[in-house]
C-alpha cells in the first residue's frame, strides 16, 4: 500500500476522539449509503414493472406486424412468406384485417378497434387463446359470425357470452354522412370473452374471424397485412432488418416495440428522472464530504508542511486527500449496495411490500436486479465523491511547507 493510502486511512478511521470533522465524514458515509441504496430499489422496481409490461405484451401481441405500402390482396403477400417459411426462429404467421368500427348493444354505443383474424393460426400467433375466460375462439361458422370481447368491454355494453351485438363500419361511414347511401352494419354472437391483464385492450379490441372481418370492413380479397410470432421476442429488430435488406421499402415492419414506443418511451423518461432524482441525494452527500476535506486540510496544516519538509510532492499530498474522498465513496456504496440487494431480495422473497391482488395483477410490487444498475450507481457515487475531493486536494497541495509549519 503506498503512504499515501495510509495517510488517508490513518485520517479517515481516527483512534482519537470523534471530531466535528470525522462526523461529517460518517455523515457523508451515511449520505452515499442511502442515496446508493434507495437507486438500487428504485430501479429494480422500474425494472420489475418494466419486465412486467414487456411480459403481457409479448405474450398476447404478435412479436412482428408486417404491412404493405398499399393494402394488397392475400397473394401479393407470396413472395413474403416463402421468405418467412425459410427463417428457423418464426412460431407461426397468419393474415390479419382491423379497423375501427362502432358496437351497439341495448342503449349503449362504443368505437373500439375490429381486428379479423386466422382462426386456424391463432394459437401460435396470438395470446388471445389462452386469454378467453369465457366461452371459446368459435369465430367461423356460425350464423351471425362470432366475436371475442375484452372483460371491460363487456362489462361496459352489459353483454355476456350469447348475447348478440350490432357492428357499424367504418367502411359506409362516409357515405352515411351524405345521405346517399347506408351504413354497413353487421351482426355478431358473443363466442368469447378475453382478459389481456391490459386495460387498453380489454376496454377497446374486440376480434372476429378474418373472412367476417373483410367483409365488415368491404375489403373483398385484400388484408391489412401478416402477423408473426417469433419464439424469442428480442430476435424481432433482426427480423426486421432483414425484411428491409431482402424486400427494400415495398413493405412496413412494426416489431412489438414500435407498436408501444410511446409507453416504453414514457417508461424509459420515468426511469432517469428517478436515476437523476435520487443521484442528487448522493450529490448533498459529496458536498459534506467536500465541507469535511476542506476543514479537515484546515486541521492537517501542520501534518501537511512537515511531509512537504520531509520531501514528500504537492502531488503525493494531492493523493492523501483524494483518496480520502474516494475511500468514503466506496465505503458508502458497498454499503448501500449491500442494504439495495437486501431489500430487493427480500422483496422478490417474502413481499416486503405487497399489493391488493384483488385491485392489482400481481400480489406485489414487481422487482428485478440488472448488473448493468449496479455499475451506474457505483461509478455516480463514486465519480461524485471523487469531484468533491478536486478542491481541497489542490488546496493542499498548494500549501507552502514553512508557512504551514510557521503558523502552528
């Protein structure tokens, strides 16, 4: 260890007395500690919600939207699934419609987002399978054709699994309008009723077979475009890619991401705001360290100018106090580091702090560890700590060894 580190140490942990300078310096200690620890909860949190959100997305949405510049038959879309039929990762793809449509039911009307898909291929497509609470995916076949409802849309028309429910199109909408012609108007049987754990879904999308979808809409043969289901979601971004390099502009491609880009995006600025938020706790707790360094080469002048005499630089003086500063960066983040992993571990055990299950969808508030977090809190608190010493270790270091000694 070179003498420098040991001056601090000897400095940092004094056998004598408390001083008002040492209990600055615990009281840094203590600043560091808990501005550390509190970023490592907050962010397991934000990352817990984060994974969680991310989970019910990808499970119930298809991993790949895929459209063409202009809606196009079925068969325009040849050329792109033999592409698809030659990637290894792909679970599954099927042709889709939606647009926005109106539901009446008794006295109550509601516009919500008409999707038609391929029944055949829900199941390794789509979520909403394994979604439906009640009833069954019967969208074909049936005489009035069937229709899928989310809980709160159902709840909101008063409608259960029977029930038959009245479709306005969009498609005759605007002829409507000038009174030369009527609205398309189709009639549906509630097959099913579906529970996404997504609010937005379950109040606003409701599905139907793809043939009943074309035809609600006047669509004839064409289709807004193909859905995929990938087995690994992350693998997306690569698919789209490729999509581009192999097809150019001729088609849209939309991974899961680009579909919730506004949500992650809030998320994302939800997520620094807490980082730079809590980051200033440890920023207070620099500037008792950096009030503790300055009173404390106050108190070493002497110490200071006889080292000077004994030869030793302004730069190993410089080092004395740095290392000091930098000691209590360290000390308080192993600290705070080792109560944030215990309290997220605790968390993630026994639900230190639970939820209302019959309020919430989980039983409490969701956390997950990222090494990456580890990394940013301890190079803030660190690299803050480290600032806070630049002035007193210069201050030091420009102390002239006689006039220090002179004055003591």
């Amino acid at each position: 260890m070179r003498f420098e580190h040991v001056i601090a140490l000897r400095y940092l942990i004094s056998k004598k007395q408390i001083g008002f300078v040492t209990a600055i310096s615990i009281i840094s200690i203590a600043g560091v500690t808990i501005g550390v620890a509190a970023l490592i909860v907050v962010l397991s949190v934000f990352n817990g919600f984060n994974e969680l959100v991310t989970s019910i997305l990808v499970n119930f949405d298809p991993h790949v939207q895929i459209e063409r510049q202009d809606r196009s038959t079925a068969t325009s879309y040849d050329t792109l699934r033999q592409f698809l039929d030659t990637q290894a990762d792909l679970r599954g793809y099927g042709d889709y419609v939606t647009a926005k449509a109106m539901i009446v039911s008794r006295n109550v009307n509601r516009v919500v987002n008409i999707k038609g898909i391929d029944v055949q291929k829900a199941n390794v497509v789509s979520g909403l399978p394994r979604s439906i609470k009640l009833g069954t995916l019967a969208l074909d076949g049936e005489e009035k054709g069937g229709i899928i409802i989310g809980f709160n849309l159902a709840d909101r028309l008063g409608s259960v699994i029977g029930d038959t429910l009245a479709i306005v199109s969009s498609a005759g909408s605007e002829l409507a309008m000038m009174q030369i012609g009527q609205p398309l108007i189709r009639k549906f049987r509630v097959a099913g009723i579906y529970e996404s754990n997504n609010k937005d879904y379950d109040a606003y999308y409701a599905f139907v077979g793809i043939e009943a979808g074309k035809s609600l809409f006047a669509m004839g043969e064409k289709i807004d475009g193909i859905e995929v289901k990938l087995n690994d979601p992350d693998r997306a971004i690569q698919l789209s890619r490729k999509i581009e390099q192999r097809f150019g502009k001729n088609y849209r491609v939309f991974t899961w991401y680009d579909l919730h880009k506004e949500l992650y995006t809030v998320m994302q600025i939800e997520r620094w705001s807490a980082y730079i938020i809590l980051s200033l706790i440890i920023a207070v707790a620099s500037f008792n360290l950096l009030g503790s360094l300055t009173m404390s080469v106050i108190e070493k002048t002497r110490d200071i100018g006889i080292l000077k005499s004994m030869g030793a630089t302004a730069r190993s003086i410089s080092k004395v106090f740095f290392a000091q500063g930098v000691a209590v960066g360290i000390i308080g983040t192993v600290l705070g580091t080792a109560i944030g992993l215990t309290v997220v571990y605790l968390q993630e055990k026994y639900h230190l702090f639970p939820l209302d299950p019959t309020v919430y969808i989980i039983p409490a508030i969701p956390v997950e560890l990222r090494i990456t977090d580890l990394f940013f809190v301890s190079a803030a608190a660190v690299g803050l700590c480290a600032l806070a010493t630049l002035h007193p270790s210069r201050r030091a270091a420009a102390l002239i060894p006689s006039e220090a000694i002179r004055w003591e």
